[in-house]
C-alpha cells in the first residue's frame, strides 16, 4: 500500500484517503501509521500529502490523519467535529439535492455527490445522478465539491465543467499508478 501511494504522490496526488470497508480495526492503524511515516518521509516533496480516514474519526486521531470523510451511514458530521476538533478536515458523501443541502448546513469543510458515473468500487452504489447531479450540487453549495464515483481519464474534464472543484478516483489509478495520476492532471490543467 505504501508504494502503491508513493506512485500516486510521484504522479502528483496531494489528497489520499484510506478507505478499507472490511478492515479489522488493528491493521487498519497499522496501515494508516505506515501511510503516516512515509507522508512525513517525504514532506520535502514539491507538494504536502493530506490524508484522510474513511468512516473512523477513532483512527483519524490514532493514526494523526489530517481529516475524516464519512457516509450517509456513518457518524454524523457534527459529531465527527466534536471528535477530531476544528482544525481537521471533515467531508461528508452526499447522493442527491437533500442530503447535499443537508449537509452543507454542518461544518463539512467540503461535500461529495455521486457516484456521477456507474462504479464498481461499492456492493451498492447509489443512483448515479450524472452530470446534472453535480450542475444542480454546486448550485446548491459554496462549499468545495468532490466528484465521486466512476470518474475517469476520459470524463474527469466534463465533471469539473460541471461544477466540481475535484475528484475522487479510484479504479482508473490501480493500474500503473503514478502514469495515471500524471494524465489526470494533464487532462485536467
């Protein structure tokens, strides 16, 4: 995992989130930790790594992670804020124009809507709301925007003409990891 995230840096990645859904909580910290070390190896990079904890504020703290993102199932925004304090980041997963607005009333330093895209990283995505999903997202918020969900080389542009301000990938990186990162970036400058 640490490799395969130095190639994500390499290729120009400064956001990383850990996301394991069936993680046993003691090697989850484990990695988080070793994801940490190697985030503060490089920290004379061209561009500091932020790390990010999926679901577990728990963690974000052991493992000294910079922010948490959470689902529709998960903690509530708030009481995640309680937890990890003000000056991480918190995110929130959106799905649609209710939970978007619902969300953007809490003190989520940025929201996510999707899937955008048919996805093949959840058992049970979402409705994929497309991208008018994101049009109608942004207008509904000022809050910084991520993309998520089926996100591609080839529609990462059309999702930031949408609205977004960033996106979340993850099957278009696992193969040849810090190449794909670079054309991401080429395709979204």
């Amino acid at each position: 995992m640490v490799a395969f995230v130095a190639e994500l840096v390499a290729g120009g990645c400064t956001l990383i989130q850990y996301r394991s859904k069936t993680g046993n909580a003691r090697i989850m910290l484990e990695q988080a930790h070793a994801l940490r070390e190697h985030s503060r190896a490089g920290a004379s990079a061209p561009h500091v790594l932020k790390l990010i904890m999926n679901d577990r504020a728990d963690l974000c703290l052991a493992a000294e992670f910079d922010g948490v993102h959470v689902g529709q199932d998960d903690l509530s925004p708030e009481s995640v804020r309680r937890i990890i304090g003000p000056d991480r980041w918190l995110g929130v997963s959106t799905h649609n124009s209710g939970q978007l607005t619902e969300a953007d009333r809490t003190s989520a330093d940025y929201l996510a809507i999707g899937p955008v895209f048919s996805t093949s990283s959840k058992a049970k995505p979402d409705p994929v709301v497309g991208l008018e999903g994101v049009r109608r997202a942004r207008a509904l918020t000022r809050k910084p925007l991520v993309a998520i969900g089926g996100i591609t080389r080839a529609n990462a542009a059309s999702v930031i003409e949408a609205g977004a301000d960033s996106v979340a990938v993850i099957g278009d990186l696992i193969r040849e990891p810090r190449k794909s990162a670079e054309e991401f970036f080429r395709v979204l400058r």
